[in-house]
C-alpha cells in the first residue's frame, strides 16, 4: 500500500510539471484583444438603421436605409466567417429600417421600425431554412408605432425601452414594456417606468450584478425644448427579481453606440466620438463598465474609424458593423475582436509548493495505516485523537473549496449580510453540546443513523443513511468539479487534471489511513487555509495607497459592511432571516450529519468532544470574518484598479483565484492555491469517511456481515475507495457534459429530503410520546411542505431547513398521538 501510495505522489509530480510545461513557452501577462482585418462589403449596401442578428453562425442584415435616407431597404445580407457575402432580395414586407433586433435560439426577434415618414408596431421574426431567409409575421404586434427602441433578451422574456412614437412630429417615449415568450399570445405587457427622461437610441445590455442578471440602460439622445438632438451620458440598471430601477450615474462617455456583455460581469462600450469634440481626426474607443465595482476605465481604440457602429456576439468574439459616411462611399465595413485571455504558467516555485504538500498528505497518510487495527481504528480512531484536533477537523470539513472561493466572492459583490449565517453555529453550539451530544456518546454508536433505529425503527435509519450517502456522493463530486473550473479559468490547469489530483489523493489517504488520517490532514489545511487567508487579506490591504485605512473608507462608503435589512421579511434575506435559517441549519448540519457527528465519537470522552465543538465554533467567528473581509479587500483594490479585472473569466466565484494568480508574488501562489486543493480535500476525506461508515455500519454489518475483525476492516476501506470513485467519476462526468446546472436541482431535491432530519432527531431527543408511524408521516409531510414552499416560494430559500426541520417536528409529533404507544 505503501509503495502504491508513493508511486502517485510521484504521477502527481509528474502531471503537474507536463501539464505547464506546455503552457509555459507561451504565456502572457495580460487580456488583450486580438483585432482581424477589416472586410468590405463587395456593393453599395444600407448602412444605417439595420435590423441585425446571427443565425448558424452567420451575421444577417436585414434593412436599413442609405447615409442621406435617400433609400430605405427590403434585402437582406448574409455574412459567413470567412467573409463570404450572400443577398436575398424583398425579404421583407416593406422597406424598415431603426427597429429593434434581438437573437433567439432559433431565430432574430425584429421589433417596430419606420421609414421616411411613419413608425410601425410591427414584429416579426427571420429564421434560415434551407439556406433561405423566412420571415414570420404572427407575433403579437406592439401597443403603438416604435421605432429607436433598445431592445434585449433575460430570463426568456424580451424586454423594450424607450424610442421614438412618430417620425414627425418628433415625439420621444419612455415606455418599458415586456414579452414574455413563454406565452407570446399575452402579448406586450407595459412595466413601471424609470427615473430619467424620453429618449431614443439607447444601449440595453443584459449583464449580472453580482447577485442575479439585471438589464443596463445606457447612454441614447434626448431632444431639448428647441427641438435639437442632445448626447445622453446617464445610465440605470433595471432589476427584475425587484421590479426596481436604480441610477448609475451621470459619468458615461458621449456616442456610445453600441456594447456586449463579457465575462461574468463586465460591458464592454463601443463609443463613436461625438461630433463636438475638438479632435481633427475622429476615434473610435472600446471601454469597460464593471457592474460590481461601477468603475469606468477606457480600454483602448478601436482599428478603423466609423461614423455609426453595431456590434453583434458571435461564438466566443465580438463583430463590429461600421459605416463611413466622410470615406464618400455607402459602404458597411465588419471588423471582428477576440478577447485573448490571460496565459501564464505556476512556475517552478509555484508547483515545488504544490507537489509538497501533496507529499505530506501522503506521509500522513502512510503513517496512520500503521494503526489501522478494526473498524473501531478505522472509523472512530481508537478514541486517541485530541480534542482541539477534532475540532480543526470539525471546521476543515464545513470549510470546503467553493466555501473558499464563494465566501470571499460574495463579500466582494454585495455586502455581510451572510456573515451570521456563517457564524451560526455560535448560537446552536450549546444544544449541540447539551443536547446531541450526550445522547450519542452514551448510547456507543458509530453513526448517527444508529440512533433512529433504537428510537425509532430499522426502516428509518436505513432510509435516512441511505439519503445521506447518496448526498455526500453528490457533494463529493461538486466539491471536485467547481474549484476545478475556477483554478482552470484562472491558472489554465486542466479540469480533469485537478480532479483527477484532488480525487485521487484523497481516496488514497482517507482509504488507508481512516479518521485519523481525515482528522490530523484536515488540521494541516485548517493552517494552510487560513494562513494564506490572512497573507491575503494584508497583501491586498498593503497594495492600495492608503493601505488598511484605505480599504475599510471604500468599504464603508459603498456599504460593503451592511448586515442587510433589519425589517421582518421571511421572503427576502433581511437579517432576522439570516439568524433563523443560521439556527436550524447548523443545528441540522451539526446534529445529524454523520460527518460531523462522527468527529464527536473520535474522542476519549464526552468533555473531550464538547470542547471539539466550542474549539470549531470560535474558530468559525474569526475565519468568517477574514473571508468576508478578502471580499471587501477585493472590492477596494478593484475599485482602485479596475483595469486589474479579467474581461473573460465567466465564473464570478473565481475573483479570489483570480487575483492570487495575477496579483501574488511567486511561493505564496502555490500556496493560496494549495489552499484551495486543501479546502477541498478536507471536505472529500470527511465525506468519504463518512458516508463510508454509514454505509458499513448501517447497511453491510447491520444485514450482511455480523461481526467484526479483518475482512470487516477491509470492506471499510473498499467502500471508501468505491464512494472516492463514484464520486469522481461523477465529476468527471460534469466536467465532460458540462452539466454543473444539474447539481442545483439534484443540491435541491436532496435537501428537501434532508432538511427533515433535523427535526426527526429532535423529534427522538425532545418528546416521550413520537413513535415511528408519526416520525415516517412527519419525514413524507416535511418533504410535501417544502415541496409546496419551493414552488410558490413562500420563504427565501435560506428557509428550506428550517421549514423541513419545523414541519417534520410538529407534524410528527401531532401524527403519534394517533398511534398506539408500544
């Protein structure tokens, strides 16, 4: 075992140095975008008012009216990648030109328009079939002529603003109105207005905020009370989960026209520089708009020099559509970017760091082998492990690598209004203690599920083991899967690499080396964890000019600090919603889930493991606060240096790799991100071990195999390594059909079930009279309500627990009375 343990090591080592030596050669310092050569259309075509869009990869143009409005268009265009050009003529019904354009999954949206003397309400939708433009006029038509309109599409909705009512006399709107797809036939549906004025010609981009995807309206013209056109330089997001506008200032360039969504939270502006500016030679600027930090910063200037710009997404680059009024000619010029991410190898420091601490988790666990006697060495480590060891492990599990990286990330996008929800095990530790406790140290048992059958019966405890296996193989899988993601964005280390690295090495030291392994190996990375936190939390600090000072006046100017609403709310995630779903959270989690509950029997007494307890709870407290805090320090640096802030990394949560990967010196790198491989870990080892133990002591020794000795040891160590594996291949099974999204439901439908056990056992500790006929009711009732209050959202889902939990107490309790008390 020994040697096989040694011989990975070493493969690691290996993958490790192969992986970045291929990258090596290459690396860059920094984003950039790759601009191609600019194509002319081959013939005269309409270059203003165009109606737009992409179909199969190909840029269609439909409309569209001359530079002197002397013609207004019927054709359409097509524009393959290879430049290649192709006309359909009368496309459509009649000449248009300035409508809304918007690209669905099948097929370009085109909304209102008009031509030299009227506004139309028409909609109507082109597809490709049979390499032939159709259109399709059997949309609902919109509430009155439009034309100007800013135009984009969320959540399957489309929404419309603002535009122009009629072409003379001139008369501007502010109408906000929505189409939701899903049941066309409804039609357009008016929303509330917002707080600025009419205007035509606006930007409306959808892009996240941090928290859930939002609509940004930029810039437009307005006209003032002498009728003359004026540049907009205002700007307001529209939340639709809210139903409310908010203003982003007043401080966005003049001529912006046209902008794309990048990366997670970035809009990249293309502006055409006004006509007022005293520069003699015209320029065309790309800037980015960060919607977190709402920081500004001009990017660069863009080839070519154009007197109006559309600009269109197509695969993974953007296409600018561009018209040069002043080159004499009536000509459309495309010009394609590819944002160029960043390309940068660990080093040979970087992965000397790396490769040693994988080496010392493969000591530890070569050591520990040696101990490993009979299943009571295996799974409860022989009752030798140390108080304040346990404890470490108690918070190294709870501690895993997305906690790592979406701590910080939520702190960094929106404010503390979590924090009590992370500290929550402060206000459940004495029932913990009180309670739990000293019901499963004087009973002797290995698991938790033990319990439900001397309480209850043996269909219960099967039932609920069961559920908390399948659930800890799931988890497993995500916990390798998400931390991959973001170090392969950030670092460019190979997805299958990381998991294959994490999942592999934890398999080998959990499987020989049982809890002891788990429990000393988890208080190692509780150190790598949080020292490299508190590097980081003073190097960021250190790096703005006013330094600690600094970062708390920005943090407290932008309210990063708030604890959220203090008004009673259980549908939004006000504070008391917070402490409430904190409560039975981690009374659930620490009292039922046996990869908790099994670090309480892993010490030689009751006082022992009550001190495990408070030891992870007042480590809780500080650790929250220094992730919290990285977030905050994030936030300011970035507001100080926004040109810092990756343009193509789509995954928020990875802000924090991001800025070690960029930002760190060389050593420290390796170590942070060994720190993220330790997060994980230490949430893989204790899972294995656990949903193990159930599993051997629950299901194997309870109905297979009475006894125990040597082949009872063994199965313990083969079904740790067969969980390891299900669960790594159900990460590589993500990583290969990229269905991270599936893990939300799967996340969901087990909790609904899992969230009812907390009650169940407090349902056992607390009352005389529940037998099993009311527990089996309350478990099947608790999952019916949560089922109810998922699908009409009656609570926020910080809740979920909490109404499992409360349903299948009080109903359980209610259903006993009406059996018989045996």
């Amino acid at each position: 075992m020994t040697r096989i343990v040694n011989n990975c090591v070493a493969l690691v080592c290996l993958c490790l140095f192969w992986g970045q030596s291929l990258r090596a050669a290459d690396a860059s310092h920094s984003e950039q975008i790759k601009w191609g050569n600019e194509s002319v259309f081959n013939e005269d075509h309409n270059t203003l008012g165009l109606f737009s869009g992409v179909l199969g990869g190909q840029i269609v143009l439909a409309g569209g009216t001359s530079d002197d409005y002397s013609r207004w268009g019927r054709n359409a265009v097509c524009l393959s990648e290879n430049a290649g050009f192709a006309l359909y003529e009368d496309v459509l019904s009649k000449p248009l030109a300035y409508g809304a354009s918007i690209t669905l999954s099948d097929g370009i949206l085109c909304i209102g328009g008009r031509d030299s003397s009227q506004c139309y309400e028409d909609v109507f939708f082109v597809t490709m079939q049979q390499g032939k433009l159709n259109v399709s006029e059997d949309w609902p038509p919109l509430p009155f002529p439009l034309s100007n309109a800013a135009g984009a599409l969320l959540d399957n909705k489309v929404y419309l603003f603002g535009g122009r009512k009629s072409v003379s006399p001139s008369r501007l709107s502010d109408s906000f109105f929505v189409l939701d797809l899903s049941n066309k036939s409804r039609g357009w549906k008016e929303l509330p207005g917002y707080p600025g004025c009419v205007r035509e010609d606006a930007i409306l981009v959808v892009q996240n905020n941090g928290v859930s995807p939002c609509l940004y309206l930029l810039g437009g013209q307005t006209e003032t009370e002498e009728g003359l056109s004026s540049c907009l330089t205002d700007g307001y997001v529209y939340n639709p989960q809210l139903g409310k506008w908010s203003s982003l200032g007043s401080d966005f360039p003049k001529g912006i026209c046209a902008a794309v969504a990048s990366g997670a939270n970035h809009i990249l502006l293309f502006q055409k520089e006004p006509e007022d500016t005293q520069h003699l030679k015209k320029e065309n600027a790309l800037w980015k708009y960060h919607t977190i930090t709402q920081t500004l910063v001009k990017s660069e200037c863009i080839p070519g020099t154009y007197d109006t710009m559309q600009v269109l997404q197509r695969n993974r680059s953007f296409v600018i559509l561009g018209s040069n009024a002043s080159s004499g000619t009536n000509r459309l010029y495309s010009l394609q970017g590819d944002i160029v991410p960043l390309e940068k190898g660990l080093g040979l420091v970087n992965i000397l760091v790396i490769i040693g601490y994988f080496a010392v988790l493969a000591g530890i666990g070569i050591y520990f082998s040696r101990r490993q006697k009979s299943t009571n060495d295996y799974f409860k480590g022989g009752g030798r492990i140390p108080w304040w060891a346990a404890g470490l492990s108690l918070f190294g599990t709870a501690l895993s690598a997305i906690t790592f990286m979406a701590i910080p990330s939520k702190a960094y996008a929106t404010n503390w209004s979590y924090v009590l929800f992370n500290t929550g095990i402060v206000f459940v530790a004495p029932v913990i203690v009180y309670v739990f406790i000293p019901f499963f140290r004087r009973l002797n048992i290995t698991t938790a599920y033990e319990y439900l059958e001397i309480r209850f019966n043996v269909f219960i405890r099967v039932i609920c083991s069961l559920a908390f296996i399948i659930f800890q193989v799931g988890r497993m899988g995500v916990v390798l899967f998400l931390p991959s993601i973001a170090l392969n964005v950030v670092t460019g280390l190979d997805i299958f690499l990381c998991i294959g690295i994490m999942g592999v090495c934890s398999i080998l030291y959990t499987m020989i080396g049982g809890i002891e392994a788990v429990v000393w190996t988890d208080a190692i990375q509780v150190i790598i964890l949080l020292g490299g936190a508190i590097f980081a939390v003073i190097y960021i600090s250190c790096s703005l000019p006013g330094g600690l000072g600094e970062t708390i006046d920005i943090a407290v100017a932008n309210g990063k600090f708030d604890l959220g609403a203090t008004n009673f709310d259980l549908k939004d995630a006000t504070m008391w919603t917070v402490i409430i779903a904190a409560c039975f959270t981690h009374l659930t989690t620490y009292g039922t889930d046996q990869s908790m509950v099994q670090r309480y029997l892993t010490t030689s007494s009751m006082k022992e493991a009550r001190k495990s307890v408070w030891t992870n709870a007042i480590l809780t407290v500080p650790a929250t606060l220094i992730f919290f805090f990285i977030g905050t320090a994030l936030y300011a640096y970035y507001k100080v240096y926004p040109e810092n802030l990756s343009i193509s990394i789509p995954n928020g949560d990875a802000i924090f790799p991001w800025y070690i990967f960029t930002q760190l010196p060389v050593g420290i790198v390796g170590l942070l991100i060994s720190g993220i491989f330790a997060a994980a870990m230490s949430t893989l080892s204790g899972s294995m071990n656990s949903a193990a133990t159930a599993y051997i002591v629950d299901i194997y020794s309870r109905f297979f195999h009475k006894g125990e000795g040597g082949n009872e040891l063994h199965a313990a160590r083969m079904a740790t390594c067969v969980i390891g594996i299900i669960s790594l291949s159900f990460a590589f099974l993500m990583a290969t059909w990229n269905i991270a999204s599936l893990w939300d439901e799967f996340n969901k439908i087990l909790g609904l079930i899992l969230g009812s056990m907390g009650g169940l056992f407090m349902l056992g500790m607390l009352t005389k009279r529940a037998n099993s006929g009311g527990a089996i009711i309350g478990i099947v009732a608790s999952i019916i309500v949560q089922l109810f209050v998922a699908r009409f959202q009656t609570f926020h889902l910080l809740l979920y627990t909490a109404s499992g939990f409360i349903s299948c107490f009080v109903i359980g309790y209610l259903a006993s009375l009406f059996f018989k008390k045996k």
